[in-house]
C-alpha cells in the first residue's frame, strides 16, 4: 500500500466515530456530508470490512469500526499533543541559530544585539560564521546571514538592520598634516591610500565618487592592502594612509579625534545593513524570534523596520 494513503480517510472515520452522523462530522471538517461519505466508502473499500452501520436514523460503529476506533484513538491522542508540543515550541523557541555575517556588522549590530538576544531566549545556541565573502544561503549551512542591501540576492527575504551609510575619506591628523587634506579626488594619487580587497572576488574595490549626477570611481593608489574593513580603520588611525568606509564604522574614532574626514562633498550614500534568508525559512521559530528581536532592539537605535520580499 501506498505510503501517501495510509492515512487516508482516518481524519473522516475519526470525526463520524465521534458524531456518530455523516452530517456533523461534515461540519467540523468544514466538507459536505457526502464528501465524508464517499471518504469512508474508499476507507471501508480499502480495509474490506464496513466501519459503520448506516439507517435513516443513526450512524454506529461495526465490530470492524469499534476495533479500529480502540487502537487509533490513542494514536489520535497522541499526534494531537504533538501538535501542541510544536505549537509550544514556538512560544519557547529554541535550536541553533546559524548566521553568515560580515566583521562590519559585530560593531554596528551584533555586539550590542546578540547579548540582549540571548537573555531572551535562552534555548536558542547562535553559531556566527564572520567572514566578508559572500554566502549563497541555498547552498551552505545557514540560516540567514547579514549584508549590506546591495549585495543582497535577488531571491532573498530581508530584513533592514541599520539606516543607509554615507561613504567617507578618513585619515589621522598626523597623517594629513605631513601629508596635506586633498581639496579633490584628482590629489588621491599622491596620497597613501589604504586599499581594501573583496574576499572572494580577490578585485580591489574602487573608490566611489559623485559629481553632479555623475558617479565615477577611482583606482586608489597605496602600498598597503587589507581585506578587512575594521583592520583599514585600524590601520588609519595609526597614520598609514587615508580609508574609504562606511560613516558609522568610523563615529566612535572621529568623535574622538582620532580620525578626520576629506573629500565629504564628493562621496556617495549606500544601503544599510539588511539580515537576509529564504522567504520560506522566516517561519522556523528560532529565525521568527531573532527576526522579531532585532526588530524591536534595533528600532529605539534608529533603524528602520522594514522587511522585503
């Protein structure tokens, strides 16, 4: 027999045994009565003894039946805690939480947010893969993982986590004053530029400027290249070279002096930080709580909330 149709029909016979009528059972189903009917005529059909004992007054239980409702009626009992053990589940989720997230993303979110997280849901483990390159979700052990939005796969559900970034040329203050402030992106060249490499394209990542309408980039000129973002701030406030990256990577260093920005009028603006997964994993309860969770934190921290199919 079938493994699609071992069930069959038991739904049916269930609710008939219980209202002992074709037409209540129908009811509750939310089915007509003749659908249940013909449900119990293919399950008797398929046994090869009737179940029930039909007149124009009430509906009984066979011999058949009676044995049958005994030894399925537990298994019913059964199956329905499970369901309410899998309902209960998603009032108290747990599991482990499998994030791809950028190093960028520690500072600006995941410091703050994962500590808080974890008070709030104690049962969920959070296993952090941190690594720049790209993650193809579909293809690798992940639950969601955090990029910024215009990285982000066509195909993906996503979730904003931060407010959009505005680029920004940083360098220390001894660094611009041996070296000079450029008045315009045409100074770079004379200027030690601290270059930043995509992990996984291996391409050195070209300075993005705007003029007008225009948008234009810039291969920077340096001896010095990382391939790490908060390595090149690092290295910045150390005086080796001017950086190009992201204006709230680098709050905390300008506001104490330790870095200073040129060439503002000339940088563009980019999208925030999105968590990002499969539409159909939202559902799992451990991703539905942290989703929600970073939801709630992040929105008093001046994130907007947003979700995207």
């Amino acid at each position: 027999m079938a493994r699609k149709d071992t069930f069959s029909g038991l739904v049916e016979f269930l609710a008939v045994a219980r209202q002992s009528s074709f037409r209540a059972a129908g009811a509750d189903l939310g089915v007509t009565p003749s659908a249940v009917s013909q449900t119990i005529r293919s399950l008797e059909a398929r046994v090869g003894v009737p179940l029930f004992q039909r007149t124009t007054r009430k509906v009984t239980l066979t011999d058949a039946g009676a044995a049958l409702l005994a030894q399925l009626a537990p298994a019913a009992s059964t199956i329905a805690e499970a369901m309410e053990g899998a309902a209960a589940d998603r009032a108290r989720p747990a599991g482990n939480l499998r994030l791809s997230v950028p190093r960028i993303a520690l500072p600006l979110v995941l410091w703050d947010l994962l500590p808080a997280f974890r008070v709030a849901c104690p049962d969920i483990t959070v296993d952090l893969d941190v690594s720049d390159a790209s993650a193809d979700l579909l293809a690798a052990p992940f639950d969601a993982g955090i990029r910024m939005g215009e990285y982000l796969q066509r195909d993906m559900a996503a979730v904003r986590l931060t407010q959009d970034f505005r680029h920004v040329i940083v360098g220390s203050p001894g660094y611009l004053r041996a070296r000079g402030r450029p008045a315009s992106p045409k100074d770079l060249p004379v200027h030690e530029c601290i270059r930043y490499r995509f992990p996984t394209a291996r391409t050195v990542y070209r300075w993005e400027f705007v003029q007008g309408r225009r948008r234009y980039s810039v291969d920077p000129t340096g001896s010095v290249t990382v391939n790490d973002h908060l390595s090149m701030i690092e290295l910045a406030c150390r005086g080796v070279g001017l950086a190009y990256t992201l204006d709230l990577l680098v709050h905390d260093p300008m506001a104490a002096g330790a870095l200073e920005e040129v060439l503002g009028t000339h940088l563009p603006k980019t999208s925030g930080l999105f968590l990002y997964f499969p539409a159909r994993s939202q559902a799992q309860p451990k991703l539905r709580a942290f989703i929600d969770f970073a939801n709630e934190r992040l929105r008093g921290a001046g994130a907007a909330r947003a979700i995207r199919g």
